[in-house]
C-alpha cells in the first residue's frame, strides 16, 4: 500500500506531495496525518502541494478537512505551491478552499504558520490572565 | 461542422487505482495536440470528477479518449458510460452542492464548467453516459 510520509519538525510536520493522488490514498494521508498531529501534539501542519497537478473535488474537501480536523486539534494548516493552473481550476469547479490557509512557497508558509502559533499563544496567556481576575 | 475523431483509445475503468493511469492517458493525448496547461487541468479535473462519479454509482464502466477535429478546432472528447442506477432527475443532478452521496455535490454541475461542451444521457436501470469536449484553445 503507497503511504505519504510525514515528517516532523519541531513543532510542525510536514508533508509533500509528491504523486498524484488516488482517493483512498489521500483518505489514508487524511486520517494519518490527523493521529500524527494528535501524537506529536504538533502545533502547525504544511502541506506541499507543488507537485500535484490536478486537485479535484474530492482532494479539495480532503484539504478542507485536514484542516478542521487540525483546527480542533489545536494546530494550524497551511497548503503551500499550488500551481496557478490548479487554483483557477478549483475556482471554477466551485471549490474556493474557504478555512484553508495557503502560502505561495514552502518557506512563506513556515512564516506563516509561525506567525500563527505565535499568535495563538498570545491569546491563550490572555485568556488565562482573565481566568485569574474572574477568580478572585 | 461534422465532428472527426482522429484517434481513440478506450479504457476500461473497474477500480480506483484505474482512475490515476486514466488521468495520465488523457494527459498525454491533450499534449498531444498542444493544449495549454491550463486547458489540460481543466480537462482532468472534469474527467476526474466524471470518472469517479462512474466507480461511486455504477461501480465502473468504459471510457473513451478521442482526439477529435471540427473545422479549425482541435480538441478532446471523453466519453464515460456506464451501466448503473442511471441519474433519475438529471435537472436536479446538475445543480450545485446536490448529492445523493456524502460528496460536496460539485462533481457534475462542475465538470460542465469546466470543459465547452457536456452532454448527459440517462436511462434508469440501464445506466448513464457522459460525453464532453475540450478545444484546445477554448
């Protein structure tokens, strides 16, 4: 059976795509890579999607979920390369990717996806100093 | 105005690892004829949508890869038939976000976007075909 690896680093794990995907693989690449984000207790998840040349319908809600399903998790999704033609492509089709964040490059979405992680742990130092007035 | 079919190449699709050396069949014979890039991404993604379509509600059937010309257009056309279920309200199959299944409802309504010409014909109980074409330059 073809599996997509998963690599971790730090904080994050990464993920390149590089075959074209046939349904049950990304299906398997789905709920792998939501049990590594639960085990590794990872904070963000880049996906590589430089090398796919076509994302239809259901690779798209695919890409949706991950992302939801890391949102609960606690951790941060971000798709990285896709190409120009791909992106008219899922416009058209009439799958706008809404609740993914996307990055142009590999190295913009690291950016990103730190700037998230930083952000989150703001809000959550913020909220437990509320927590502490409320109680007293 | 007549339509002539220069080649043809016929694929028969049974299971889900048919559909990955589908999609590169239909690939190698839109670059072929020099379509763009994004004329092939669009192809695919249609045939991709159609020929999954086919596994999920008729568990397979035949499709036909031809490279087709009319007039001064040179182009692609797909055939997908199968002998399912067939579609019993084919309006309503067409509409966005409608699905019989657990799937975003995209497939059909959004294949017909993305190619120029889509035609859809089904009878129930004997099955459904689904035949579209892409210009090179269209």
């Amino acid at each position: 059976m073809d599996k997509i690896p998963i690599l971790r680093m730090g904080h994050f794990l990464l993920v390149t795509i590089q075959v074209d995907l046939y349904d049950q693989l990304a299906l398997n690449l789905e709920s792998d890579l939501v049990q590594m984000v639960n085990k590794t207790q990872a904070k963000g998840v880049l996906i590589d999607i430089s090398a796919v040349s076509i994302v239809d319908s259901f690779m798209g809600r695919i890409i949706g979920n991950i992302a939801s399903m890391s949102r609960i998790l606690d951790a941060q999704t971000v798709v990285v390369g896709m190409q120009p033609a791909v992106a008219i492509t899922l416009i058209e089709l009439g799958l706008p990717l809404t609740g993914v964040h996307t990055a142009l490059n590999v190295e913009r979405g690291m950016t990103l996806l730190k700037e998230k992680i930083l952000i989150g742990d703001y809000d959550e130092d913020d909220e437990t100093g509320d927590d502490d007035n409320s109680a007293e | 105005m007549m339509i002539i079919a220069l080649s043809k190449d016929i694929m028969q699709i049974i299971r889900e690892q048919d559909v990955v050396p589908f999609r590169n069949r239909v690939k190698e014979n839109a670059v072929k004829i020099k379509m763009s890039l994004l004329n092939q991404t669009k192809l695919i993604t249609a045939a991709s949508e159609l020929v999954r379509n086919m596994l999920k509600y008729a568990g397979g059937g035949q499709t036909i890869i031809e490279i087709i010309t009319k007039e001064r257009l040179t182009g692609i056309r797909l055939t997908f038939a199968d002998q399912g279920p067939g579609i019993p309200d084919i309006q309503q199959a067409m509409k966005d976000g409608y699905s019989t299944g657990k799937s975003l409802g995209l497939g059909l309504p959004g294949a017909k976007r993305l190619v120029n010409e889509f035609a859809i014909t089904s009878e129930k109980g004997k099955g459904t075909t689904v035949i579209i074409i892409k210009w090179t330059n269209g």
